[in-house]
C-alpha cells in the first residue's frame, strides 16, 4: 500500500533571500532520509512562499519492507566450553537477538568460525519514522542564525505557527517546534486569513491556490510574476529588465502575485539609467523597463501581494515610495558633477588600498604605468591607457558610488564623458572591472584590456609579494577569479603578450613594498588557473599538463591556448597512443643519463635501415615544422609528426639503443633526444599515457 505524504510547516514571512535554498535542502534532506529507510515513492514536489515550506511525497509505501539480516556472533571456540556448553558470550548474543543458543547457526568467516544468527527485522510504519525525519531535516536547515519568540524554547529562524503532516487522509500525528501536526493550513494572509481544512495530501497544491488566495509552488509563482512582467512592460511599449537574482527574492516575497505599473518624472533620466536601475532593485524590488534602444524609460513594474480592488491606489503608493529614491541619486549624481574625476581622484590619498602595497592612489599610478605598457604591445594608444589608468579609481571618490556600489567603474564612464575625456578612456573606467564572474562579457576597447589587464596583474603580484597568497577556500582578494579573467582577456581578445614579462614589471613597479621571489609563486599559481579552466572546457587533465611542461608556453595565454586544442586534437588520432609511449620511453631512457647527449648526429655511425630513415625524417620534420611554429599552427605540427608513428615504431623495433659500442649509442641517444625535442616544441606529449 502507498499514499501520498504531505507536511507543510507554517511561519512568519521567511528570509526571502534564503528561501529557495532552504526549500531545497529542507526537501533533500527529508527525502534521503526515506530513501536510506528503504521507503519507497513517487515524485516529490516542494513548496516555498513566504509563510510556508512543505514537502509533498507521491505514493509512499505505508511501511518498509520485512528485511532478513545475518548478524555475526562470538568465535565459535569462546562460544562453548571444553564440555560443549554454552558459554556466557554465546548465551547473551543468543538473548540480544530473542533467540536460544539451540537456534544459532554457524559460519566460515575465513579468519574461524563463528556463531551466526539469520533474523527477519520487521519493517516500521511510515507514520512512526516520518516525525523523526521531518524534525531531523529542520535541524539540518542551513540557517546562520535562529530565534526564539514568546516564551518558548524552541528556535527556528522565524515563528512557527501551525504543522499539517497528512499521509493520505490520517494526520500524523507527532510535536515540532512546540506545534501539533494536523490538517489545519492557512492561506493569504489578507486574502484568505482563515483556515484551510485539508481532507488529504494530494489536494494541498489546489486547496491553496482556489481557498487560500497562495500560490505554493515557488517555480510556478515564479514564471507566473515573469509572464505579468513581461506582459506589463509590452504594454508600456518597452521591455521588462528580469534579473535573475531579482526574480528570486520577489518570488519569495509574494503568495499572489499581481504586476502593477508605475512611472516617474522624466527628469530623472538625466541621471546614469543604472543608478536609477539600481535604486529601483535594490530599495524597492521594482523591476525596470527599457525602449528599443536599451533606454531606460520613466516606468517601473511593481509585483503586489494583493489583488487589490483599487489598483491604481496601489501603483499612486509606489509612485509615491519611489520618488526620493530616485531624487537621492539626482542629487549624488548633480554633486558629483560639479568635479572633475581628477578632483575625486585627489582623496584616494587617504585610502588605503592595502597597508603594506600603499593607498588606492599609489595603485593607481602603477596600473597607469602597466596599462602604457600592455598598451603598446597590444596596438593600443599607451597615452590614453596611462591617463585611464591612473583616473581608473576616482569615482570610488564619488558620492554615487558611496550611496550605490554597484556603481563603480560605471560613474566613471560618465563622469568622464561628462568632462570631455576620449571615448576610449571612458570606455575603460567601465572595461577595467570586466569580467566580473564566469562567463561575462570581456573589454572590447584597447585601453579597456590594457587597464583591466593591469589592475588584476598588480593586485595579484602585490598579494603575492607580501606573503598573503590565497590558501584552501580563503580568496580575500578573489585572485582566482582575477587570473581567470586576466587569461580569458588575453586569449579570447588573442593578444599575443608575455604574461610572465608584465608580472616581473608589475613587480618592478611595486619595488622594496613586495618579495620580489614571490612574483615565480605567483606564476605558478597562475600555471594552476590554466588547469582549472580547460577543466572546466571539458579538455582532459593529461593534455593540461603536457602542455603546463612547456614553460614558454605558460608564458604566454594565447599560445598556450592554441597548443592544448592542438594536443587534444592530437590525441583522438590512432597514432597519439603509440607516440606517447614512444616518448615516454625516449624521456625515461634520456633521463638516466649521466649528462647531456650530443647535439649532432653523426650519419656515418648510422648502421640500421631503420635509424637511417628515422633520422632523416627527423631532420626533415624540423625544416618543415619552423614555419608551422613561427606561425603557431601546433595542429598542423603534430599532424606531420603524427606521420612518424611507423618509423618510431620500426625503430624500437630493430635497433638497440644502448649498444656496446660508445659512439654508436651516443649516436642514437642524440637522435632521440632530437626526436624528443620535435615533440617538445608543442607539448609533453609522453603525459598523455598518464
């Protein structure tokens, strides 16, 4: 026999921040707790809003199953006396199991033999172990910080004030957090304050929704307040801005959503639309609309929690709220203004950026520095890069950027536009903090990539340089997410500069404040970002690594991209397998050498046909490899000296490496070591066996 399961735990409005996760893990846990009891079930369906969280468990088996367990006793030979009786540790292993000595059995344990008794555990009801579970998977919530409220003892991270547990149409009855369960619920609480009698599990979901005014189930309250949005912003001939993050936190917000739209004083939009944006998200939960040409129009999409009788009081109210808001940006923004992003630059003297790395002022005249330099090597204006540079922290300066921090780098933009700077300085106040997360968009400007590039170098060589690197999940300066936007910046933009040359220059800049030994740790930190990013592309860890060995090409982004797609690209040909044991086997015959071999090959000491045609092919393939190198085909490279496979081959097959003769062997030695190095100027691929 199976029924459906349902427990609702009803409370004050819950952090909305934290409510999908505390859905999920309330859901996970609970289940897995019925799935290690061996219970049985159909789908499971969560529930979150902002006065309840409720699990639902489709056909679950009303009891588990009957189980036959072995449980092993004492040694057969402590089990009885020199007479045959039972001794005391066979009577009570016998007692603990409700057995007779007269009913054990014996077994080869492979180490004695042991008394061994087979029992049938009998199976509980679900409605004994389900309270446990459930108040075990409370515990379990990850909530920062509980309360307790009245005079009870209980904690829990809002006030608990009802408990339904149906199984079917049996309440289940058991006490968490010093409520009953029952079959009680509640809907809106404006809406519909009553009680909502439930007669069974399965109909919770349409209960709520027809008699309670609540939408349960989080997923759907959420596509619904996406469609009104939508909707909304169509008909103010715009669209509606859905944040991602937004959409969540007003989800758990309401219980009935209801998209109303307001508007405000054109005025406003002389003030950057991102502030304005930001105003409205962050203070209101508001959701922006935008015309066809990306600007922000004087509308707003509120989400109300009442389907209210007279809307446009509602809207009248919101109008109302949002307008100092917007009016305390107008006048940030109006201040900020009346300086250039010199005068706001002029304070970061008395801000420290780091005590022992100089304020934020110090920092950046060396980004301005670095950026010159990346600049001319990537094509860029190194005049413009200097100016973007060191103007590159001012607007953090800015009242704007105080009141509203999502603005930095932003206000700069305007301000700089505002002040008549060129456009490609403008551009790169903006660029220099891109990317701020995996996958976002990159600098598209020069003098964007040579700031952005810059100001992540000198942070990270600076942090490096005064011992402060990051360890286990402690990254306070996020120098993981700064390397990996430093490598994605190079590569994709394919900017051919040398990364480990603009570390040792960040480190000339930075002088006696940093341990200039540190800048090799920094590198190899960096050699760790390459890994973890073809990880995360799906590029199988041996080929990360055979192209790691090649210090040259961890100096530079660009090449090293190319050499790892060539080698994985090598690597699905027949012949990788067999030439990488073959260099396997060449680098661990060369490794056991007392010195280096010679550096030319000797033809007349040439005796096999199969070192002769290996040698010539080996002389040819570097003659034609030069200009596949110089023009950094790696794929085509290995695709030539995939050609070898059969002579390598043929050459391991006959000829003996380590002969008598000394000349001979040296010989040989030297045309593997050349051998070895044609394949070394593309990667290691002998770390492809590994």
């Amino acid at each position: 026999m199976s029924r459906d399961l349902l427990i609702e735990l009803g409370t004050e409005e819950l952090p909305p921040k934290a409510l999908p996760t505390l859905s999920a893990a309330l859901t996970e846990e609970f289940v897995r707790q019925l799935d290690d009891a061996g219970l049985n079930h159909g789908e499971v369906e969560s529930f979150a809003a902002p006065r309840r969280l409720a699990v639902l468990v489709r056909g679950l088996d009303d009891k588990q199953a009957d189980r036959d367990i072995e449980r092993q006793g004492p040694a057969v030979q402590a089990a009885f006396d020199k007479d045959g009786n039972p001794t005391k540790a066979a009577q009570g292993f016998a007692a603990s199991l409700g057995l007779t000595v007269d009913q054990l059995g014996r077994q080869d344990t492979g180490k004695g033999e042991r008394l061994v008794a087979k029992i049938t555990e009998q199976g509980k009801p679900t409605v004994e172990l389900v309270p446990e579970f459930f108040a075990q998977a409370i515990q379990k919530l990850p909530i920062p910080k509980r309360m307790r409220w009245g005079k009870r003892k209980v904690q829990f991270v809002r006030p608990a004030h009802w408990l339904v547990a149906l199984f079917g149409d049996e309440v289940v009855p058991f006490e968490l957090l010093d409520l009953q369960s029952g079959r009680t619920s509640y809907g809106h609480r404006f809406h519909a304050p009553g009680a909502i009698e439930l007669a069974s599990a399965g109909e919770y979901q349409a209960r709520l929704e027809d008699d309670g005014h609540v939408i349960a189930d989080f997923n759907r309250r959420k596509a619904m307040i996406e469609e009104q949005a939508i909707a909304a912003g169509k008909e103010a001939g715009g669209s509606a801005q859905i944040d991602a993050d937004l959409l969540d936190e007003v989800t758990a917000l309401v219980e009935w959503p209801q998209a109303l739209t307001g508007s405000f004083d054109e005025d406003f939009l002389r003030v950057p639309q991102e502030a304005l944006i930001s105003a409205m998200e962050e203070h209101q939960k508001y959701f922006s609309v935008l015309d066809a040409n990306g600007k922000l129009m004087p509308t707003f999409i509120t989400i109300s929690n009442i389907q209210s009788k007279d809307a446009q009081q509602v809207i009248h109210g919101n109008e109302k709220v949002i307008r100092p808001r917007l009016a305390d940006a107008a006048f940030f923004y109006d201040n900020d203004c009346k300086k250039t992003l010199a005068q706001h630059g002029e304070g970061l003297a008395q801000v420290v950026f780091q005590q022992q790395l100089g304020t934020v002022a110090d920092k950046c005249q060396r980004i301005g520095g670095l950026a010159a330099v990346i600049a001319e090597q990537i094509g860029g204006d190194a005049a413009q890069a200097k100016l973007a540079g060191e103007l590159s922290k001012a607007d953090l300066n800015s009242e704007m950027v105080y009141e509203f921090d999502t603005m930095q780098g932003i206000m700069g933009f305007y301000l700089a536009q505002r002040e008549g700077q060129p456009e490609e300085v403008a551009k790169a106040l903006y660029e220099q903090y891109l990317p701020r997360f995996a996958g976002d968009t990159l600098p598209q400007s020069k003098t964007g990539m040579a700031v952005s590039l810059a100001d992540k170098i000198d942070t990270l060589v600076g942090i490096f340089g005064i011992g402060q690197k990051p360890s286990g999940t402690k990254d306070p300066y996020a120098l993981r997410r700064a390397t990996l936007g430093v490598l994605r910046i190079i590569i994709e933009n394919g900017l051919a500069v040398d990364l480990r040359d603009l570390l040792d220059q960040a480190g000339e800049q930075l002088g006696e404040r940093i341990d200039a030994s540190q800048i090799d740790e920094a590198f190899d930190f960096i050699k760790g970002r390459y890994r973890a990013m073809y990880q995360e592309q799906g590029i199988a860890t041996p080929v990360i690594l055979s192209v790691l060995a090649i210090d040259d090409a961890c100096r530079k982004p660009l090449d090293f991209d190319r050499r790892v797609k060539a080698v994985a690209e090598f690597q699905k040909r027949e012949e990788a397998a067999a030439l990488a044991a073959a260099n396997k086997r060449v680098s661990n015959i060369l490794a056991k050498l007392d010195g280096e071999p010679p550096e030319e090959i000797d033809g007349a000491l040439l005796e096999d046909e199969a070192e002769q045609t290996l040698t010539n092919l080996v002389v040819a393939s570097y003659e034609q490899s030069e200009p596949l190198l110089e023009k950094g085909d790696y794929q085509g490279v290995l695709e030539m000296l995939a050609e070898l496979r059969e002579p390598v081959d043929a050459f391991f097959d006959t000829v003996m490496v380590m002969a008598d003769d000394e000349a001979v062997r040296n010989n040989r030695l030297a045309l593997l070591a050349f051998l070895r190095d044609l394949f070394l100027n593309v990667a290691d691929i002998s770390l492809l066996q590994e």
